[in-house]
C-alpha cells in the first residue's frame, strides 16, 4: 500500500538557481536573426533566378 502519512518533498530542492540557455535563446539574439535573413534572401534570389529567369 501506498503511505501517504509523510509529507511531500519539493521538487526543486536541489535545483540550480539559474537554468543552461539553450539553443532558443541563441535564436532571439538580433545578430544572427538578422545574419539567417540575409542567407535567406540570398538563398530565396537564387531559387526565383533559377525557376523563373533561365
């Protein structure tokens, strides 16, 4: 049986004040939004040139 006379642990009792950033904190930095735009456009120019020029 289960014993539920105890009382609950918290969960974060050990936890790290502060968590790890990640991968979608380095996608809301400005620089690289604005470097993933430029690549875009760039890659997007060529493919209009390909399909609807040549």
């Amino acid at each position: 049986m289960l014993d539920t006379s105890r009382e609950p642990v918290p969960a974060a009792t050990d936890a790290p004040a502060e968590e790890p950033r990640g991968c979608l904190f380095a996608l809301s930095q400005p620089p690289l939004m604005i470097f993933l735009g430029v690549i875009g456009c760039l890659l997007m120019m060529a493919a209009v040139h390909d399909l609807f020029v040549l």
